[in-house]
C-alpha cells in the first residue's frame, strides 16, 4: 500500500494534465470500457458517510472516493486498486485532488463544446470560495482568458479572490455586483450553495454556456426551471446521479435537449445557443485524478 498525502497532490497534478485525463476517461466510459455508479449517501447518526466508485480498464484501476461530512468537518480520502496486481494498491489525501478535479470538468467540457467561440467568451464565475479558485484556473485555461469577472453575495469576498487570484493567473478580474448585468456575460460557472436560483430568465443572456457546479441536493439549486427548459442542450455528468442529487435536472428529465457527458465526448461537439453542464462529481474523476498523481510521482 502506498500513502499519498495532500502536499504530495499538490506537488503532482497539474491543471491541464488534469483535464485531458478526464477527457480520455470520459471517452473511454462512453465506449463502456470504464463505470461508476452513482454517489451512496448514508447517515450515521451525526454526519455522513459517502461513497463513490468506479473503473477504468485503460489505466488497470478501480477504487472509490470515500469522504465523511458532518458538523466538525469532513474528510476527503481516494482508494484505489492496480487490477491486475491488487496487493498493489494507493490511498491518497483528496481534498486538494477534489478542488483540482471539481474545476477542471467544466473546463473540460468547455474546451470542446466552446473551442471556436474562445474569442467571444466573457466569463463570469458566480461564487467566490475554495472550489471557486480552480474554476476560473481551468477556464482560464479552457478559453484562453486574458480576463474574468467574479460575482459573491459578499461583496468584500468576491474582492479578497479578484486580488488574490489575479495575481495568482496573471489576469484581469473584475468585481461584478449587480445580477441584472449577467445579461452581459455568455459563459457562466456557478458553484455556490445557494438553494434559490441566482441566474433567472429575467437576468440571464440571450445565448450562453452554463457550467453548474454547487448545489447537489435536491432543496438547492442555481438557476431557475425557466433557464433549464429554454435551454437547447443539457449535458449530465450521470444520469442516475442526476436523478438522485440535481433539482435543475429535474426540469428536463425526459427531454430529447439531455445528454451524458460520455456519449458528449465520444460523439464530439454539439452546436448549441444556449448549454448548460450539470457537474455533481463521480468516482471516475477521483480515480484517474489519484493513478495521475501516482504516475506523476513515479510510482506507477
């Protein structure tokens, strides 16, 4: 068994190896060489316990993202196993390694589904916490930006992470703080918890690419019914998932506009006016996430 701790993730992933990794998982599960089933939830009386697995015979892995979450804090650790060799097996420190993954999906899918309208793409990331930061590193990265905005519902917070993370990317962010200027905007990352919707119809702009990141339970969500039904593709990270833990999938169950992001990468881009990506995190992202860690280090 070899440990891999948070500085050893820190030191081992980087961005951009990150979301090709992903992209390569991704196709791969679109042609059934690799799985996972959706996020297990169980109460234990005081928090709770979550459980994600998943495979992928490419890299000879399988294993599962397991975190605890309650009133004193959660707990990030990612398992997994060389299939081939199951006495050699890794277990990694991941809240880094779920920061990292958690932004670089959305910056995945944006590259392909936005690769011709880089230039046009005025971003604005809606929330300004930890996953907020490597949402707009993996954006930047995904569209070539030069310059960013940020929206918080604390002003002061939103302009603490413009200074911090601008020096940090070496771009431009500006400060937005009205919601009635997202009209200005046409590509949007949200990861908030917030449990009303903050982009509605009435602020959202004509066309756009939506990559939804927060609200994972059903009593939450990001943006309105409204945007999700005028919306002309929706692309879900897993259907049983999104059944289980999105009230924006809701909206759409059914329709013909909705498609998992493994049939998205395989079939390629989708020419669309308004799109929208539901992320709500699956096994898969974890344990190719962990094996590029471990390549990355050697030990693989």
């Amino acid at each position: 068994m070899k440990f891999i701790t948070e500085k050893d993730v820190e030191n081992n992933l980087r961005m951009k190896e990150l979301m090709d990794i992903l992209e390569d998982a991704f196709i791969e599960y679109g042609e059934g060489r690799a799985g996972a089933s959706p996020r297990d939830r169980l109460f234990t009386g005081s928090a709770f316990l979550n459980t994600m697995p998943a495979y992928i015979d490419k890299y000879g892995i399988a294993g599962l993202k397991s975190y605890v979450a309650g009133a004193n804090g959660s707990k990030f650790v990612v398992m997994f196993y060389l299939t081939e060799d199951p006495e050699n097996f890794f277990v990694l420190e991941a809240n880094r390694l779920g920061q990292m993954r958690t932004g670089a999906l959305p910056g995945m899918v944006s590259r392909r589904l936005l690769k011709d309208r880089k230039a046009d793409s005025k971003f604005l990331l809606v929330g300004s916490g930890y996953q907020a930061e490597t949402q707009l590193e993996a954006m930047k990265i995904a569209l070539e930006l030069k310059e960013a905005a940020v929206y918080s519902r604390s002003a002061g917070h939103a302009e603490a992470f413009a200074e911090k993370m601008g020096k940090k990317l070496d771009m431009d962010i500006k400060v937005e703080t009205n919601t009635a200027n997202f009209k200005n905007y046409n590509v949007f990352n949200t990861v908030t918890n917030a449990k009303d919707p903050i982009i509605t119809e009435k602020n959202a702009p004509e066309y756009f690419h939506m990559n939804l990141v927060g609200a994972n339970l059903l009593n939450r969500r990001e943006v309105s019914n409204e945007v999700m039904r005028n919306s002309d593709l929706v692309i879900v990270e897993h259907m049983g998932q999104a059944m289980l833990e999105s009230a924006e999938f809701q909206d759409v169950n059914g329709s013909e506009k909705l498609i998992e992001l493994k049939d998205f990468v395989r079939e390629g881009p989708i020419p669309a006016k308004r799109s929208v990506f539901k992320t709500m995190g699956i096994g898969l992202e974890d344990i190719v996430a962990g094996y590029l860690v471990a390549k990355n280090m050697g030990l693989i």
